[in-house]
DNA sequence: TCCATAGTTCATATGTTGCGAACTATTGAA
DNA sequence: TTCAATAGTTCGCAACATATGAACTATGGA
C-alpha cells in the first residue's frame, strides 16, 4: 500500500482545488468535513443524500480530494481520519473556499425550493 | 452550424462553474473577459502566455465556458463576441467568481516569485 | 492464527478532452 | 452572382480520466 500524498501548501494550485470540488459527491464530502471540527472515517460517506456510493469509488473521491490538498487522512486504527485543511487554504487563497461552499449552499436551496413548488404544483392540477 | 447554448441563470450550476474554471486556458480566457469592459473574439486567444492553442481547442473552449453559463457569445459579422455574464452570477453566487479569480492571482504571483528565485539561485551557483 | 472491518489497488468499460482536417457562416470584392 | 478570405464550428479518433466490481492489504480483537 502506498503511502498517502498531502501536498506542501505552496503545492497545492486553484486547478487541483477547483476540479475537486466540481463534483457534486466531493462537495459534500468535503462540506461535510469543513463544517465539523471533529474527522470522518470514509464509511461514513457509503450514503451521500439517498444515493449509494461503492467504496471503490469513495476512496478514489478521498484521493482526489487529499492530492488537491482540501483534506489530511490519517490511519487510525483500522479506519481512516479525515479533516479538512482550510485552515491552511484560507491562508494561501483568501475566501475561495467560504465562497464555494456558499454557492453550493445556494444551488442547494434553490433546488429544494424548486423541487417544493413542482410538488405542490402537481397536487393542485390533481385537486 | 447549432445554435449556441446560453443557459438561464437558474439553471447555471457550481459544479458547471468550476469545472470551467478548473482549466488554466479557460480561467486565463475568462480573466481577461471578466476584466475588461467590452468584448473579445476567439481568436484574441490563439495565443495564451506564449503558449498557442489550436482555434478547435479554442472553440471547446469557448463552448464550455458559454453553456456553464461564464460567459455570452454573439455572433457579429463574421467574428465571435464574447462577454462575461459575471454580474448575473455575482447575484446567484456571490463572491465566487472574485475568489476564484483573486486565487487564480494568487497563484500566478507565487508561480512568478518561485520562477524568479530559481533563476537567481542558477546565476549565484553559476557565478 | 484466524476473522472482521476499513480502505486501497487492479482491471476494464465507459466517458471526456485535445487537435488536425473538413466544414459552415459571413463579408467584401470582382 | 461567384469567388476568396476570415472566423468559428464540427467530426473523428487517439490519449487520457473516471466509475466500479473483484481482489488485495492493513489493523485490531478473539
């Protein structure tokens, strides 16, 4: 098994950062983690909103996120522990990941907001 | 030749954003749309920080920018004109778009004072 | 030593990207 | 009108990336 890759910080580039968090899976993840000030094992993320993620694929989405530098794993025990680095990040680019994270939130709530009045929409044709 | 694809602002999403941002050509391609106040051609691009990419390149380009919502193109005359739709996001994401960019400086500069350091390290080594 | 649990790696099928070549749209000149 | 020039787009394919089941590794406890 080989060891795992944390880029330096002065590593770490907007690119890397950017395609990471462009998939909907590792934005939660990595919302998930920023938002705790505790870790999380990898398992916990098994289930993301309903939808099953094989575990193949979850340790891949941890790779990526670890290689662009949003997250710090460590082994503990048989499980994992991961924490979000961004401190660090907050550092060396100023808002960038409060500001991801807020548009997430938005699209988040407007598509809440969406999916409520097609609900409601469909019940008055009904009615 | 189909029509080009501008998605309403509803319908733009992060991860679309950031995917698009994620490409060093597009991020350089949209800084400079984003900075300026009129618009550009496609073909202000051919050549990118002495770097040439290939105008089919440069059109993918452009289309991913276009349908992630970045950016407007408008057919005039015989040429293309792009502009950025940064105003309508500010209003959806605020603050993304000028974090992302503001990081993209960031990095830019460091790139440029790490360049800058080797050099000066080859010369004293050499002299 | 054996088993269970948590993750990783491998193999591969499927998807995405980059780019040369061929094409389309528009303008202007003959 | 026809022709050529210019600006972009689309096609086709090779190279690269991603998702996932199956097989594997690491750790801890019985």
């Amino acid at each position: 098994m080989r060891p795992l890759i944390h880029p330096s910080i002065e590593d770490i580039t907007v690119e890397g950062i950017l395609h990471a968090l462009s998939d909907p899976v590792r934005a939660a993840i990595y919302a998930e983690l920023a938002g705790s000030d505790y870790g999380h094992t990898c398992s916990n993320f098994l289930q993301i909103s309903d939808r099953a993620i094989p575990k193949s694929t979850l340790s891949q989405h941890f790779r990526v996120l670890r290689e662009a530098g949003l997250i710090r794993s460590e082994r503990q025990g048989v499980e994992m522990n991961n924490t979000s680095r961004c401190a660090e990040i907050e550092q060396r680019f100023p808002s960038l990941i409060a500001a991801v994270m807020n548009a997430h939130r938005v699209q988040f709530a407007d598509r809440a907001r969406a999916a409520k009045r097609k609900q409601s929409a469909r019940k008055t044709t009904a009615g």
